[in-house]
C-alpha cells in the first residue's frame, strides 16, 4: 500500500506518468531498458521516472513467476537513493514473503504486522 499512497498523493499528471512507466514495467519485466531500472541491492530495484523537472523513484522486487510486487516510491531530492528508503524496501519485501498466501481482515492483526517491522 506505501507505493500506491505515494502515488495517489501526487498531482494527476505525475500520478499518470508514475503507472504508465509501472505498466512498462508490467510488460517488459527485467528486459525494460537500463536507464529506467537500476539494481540497489540483491533483491529491491528502482524504477526512475522523469515527469519534467521532477525525478521519482518507485521501489519493487521480482518473484518467481514473473511476479513484479512494487513496496514503495519517494520524490527524488538527492544524487543517491536515501538508505531509509532501501532498507523501507527490504522490511516490506520482507513482509510480502511472509504473509503472501495469507490476507488479514483484521486492522489489529494488519497494525501488529507493521509494528513487528516498525512500519
């Protein structure tokens, strides 16, 4: 839910910008070019989109499957991608793993979750 909040908080045209490049995403997978994805560690990529003078980054991971699950996205304000937001990436990764066949219902199950990964 992080990256759609993130893209929900935007203006419409850069909201639009940001799912058109998700959808590429969508349908070249890791064949999309190389200046649009960059490996930030073993298992979490960033996918750059540009909307004029303002630079985003959204956050994913592959899974088997062809499975493409998108944690995150921040406005780019600095050369390097912030480590908050890489490590933010990895807990969420890291919860979608270990709840991925199992929904919850439950606001005070889905809180205990996040608090567990201080979310």
């Amino acid at each position: 839910m992080p990256a759609r909040e993130f893209v929900d908080s935007l203006d419409d045209k850069a909201a639009a910008r940001i799912d058109a490049f998700v959808e590429r995403l969508r349908v070249y997978g890791n064949r999309m070019q190389g200046k649009f994805v960059k490996k930030l560690t073993d298992n979490i990529f960033e996918l750059r989109v540009k909307q004029f003078d303002r630079i985003f980054r959204v956050l994913f991971f592959y899974q088997p499957g062809m499975l493409i699950v998108i944690t995150s996205g921040f406005q780019k304000k600095t050369q390097e991608t912030p480590p908050s937001e890489i490590a933010r990436a990895e807990q969420l990764r890291k919860l979608w793993v270990r709840y991925r066949n199992r929904y919850t219902g439950s606001q005070k199950e889905r809180e205990a979750i996040l608090k567990e990964l201080g979310l």
